[in-house]
C-alpha cells in the first residue's frame, strides 16, 4: 500500500498541473496529518516550491501574529516537498535531521513559504548515495508576508537513503 501511495505521489509531483497541486494537497493531508489543521495550500511546483499558510485564529500565537511553529513547518514543508519533486519519495526515505528558523519579522497576514529546487545539486546527492549509501542536504526556504517582506528564512538538513538502505525495527 505504502509504494502505491509513493508512486501516486511521485506522478503528481512530476506533472504539476492546478487540478495536480489541488490532489497533491489532499493527499498529503491524509500522509501528514500534523500539518492538515494549518490549512497549508501548495501553489506552485516549478523551480521553486510555493505553499501558502493562510491568516486564520488557529496559526495565531498569543499576541495574535503567526506562530512561530507555523512558520517553521511551513519552511520544513516546503524543502521537503523540494527535496522529493527532485528525487521522488519512491526511490528515497527523506528524514528531516535539523531545522533551525531566523525570524525577521512578525507575520499577520497570510504566509508563503518559497525553497529552491535548484539548492539540490545531482552530481554530489548520486556520489554520496553511491560511496556512502546516505546524504545530507541542506535547504534554505524563505517565508514571506502578503506585501513581500522577509518573515523568516527557515533552514533545514534532510537525511536521504535508499528505501532498500533502511532498516526498521519489526
């Protein structure tokens, strides 16, 4: 079941029409229900990934600005969803290993979050796969307000591997 839902989601990935995105968002908020409450939107999937947050009470933190924990997933969303538009979920396990946020400014309007699938570079993800079995790849996604102004810049460290390099406990 799991690799039919992988491969649903590599196709979707690799074809990513509006009616695509929109299914694209459904699925993913099935596959990671944590983030289904935020009401995260992806918007675009072509040198970038694009995904929305939108303004609304249960984002807000007390003094009624975007959480901070919002923002963080949003950018941790974001590079994921990169990490795997470049190399598709059904060939790798991808595990976020770090993540840390500079905030710049309060956000109290709707978020976009924008990471760079370009950060990923082929060459040195295929030799460390091919020497080491596993790679660490780091992606920068900066989150920004409705009037364009910096918000954050979230940096995250993803761990990729082989799926026939993963060992789990039965």
């Amino acid at each position: 079941m799991k690799q039919t839902a992988f491969k649903l989601i590599d196709k979707l990935l690799g074809n990513p029409s509006r009616l695509s995105l929109l299914a694209l968002d459904k699925v993913l908020t099935v596959g990671i229900p944590f983030n289904a409450p935020h009401g995260f939107r992806i918007r675009e999937i072509s040198d970038s990934v694009v995904i929305t947050l939108p303004n609304r009470k249960l984002n807000h933190n007390h003094l009624g600005g975007i959480h901070a924990c919002a923002i963080a997933t949003i950018g941790e969303f974001c590079a994921g969803l990169s990490i795997l538009t470049h190399c598709g979920i059904s060939k790798y396990r991808i595990i976020l290993s770090e993540l840390s946020v500079k905030y710049t400014y309060q956000g109290r309007s709707a978020l976009e979050g924008r990471c760079r699938i370009s950060q990923i570079d082929p060459e040195v993800l295929n030799a460390a796969l091919l020497r080491e079995g596993k790679h660490l790849q780091e992606m920068k996604t900066v989150v920004t307000d409705e009037n364009q102004k910096e918000v954050a810049v979230v940096t995250t460290v993803w761990q990729l591997k082989s799926w026939d390099q993963v060992q789990t406990k039965g």
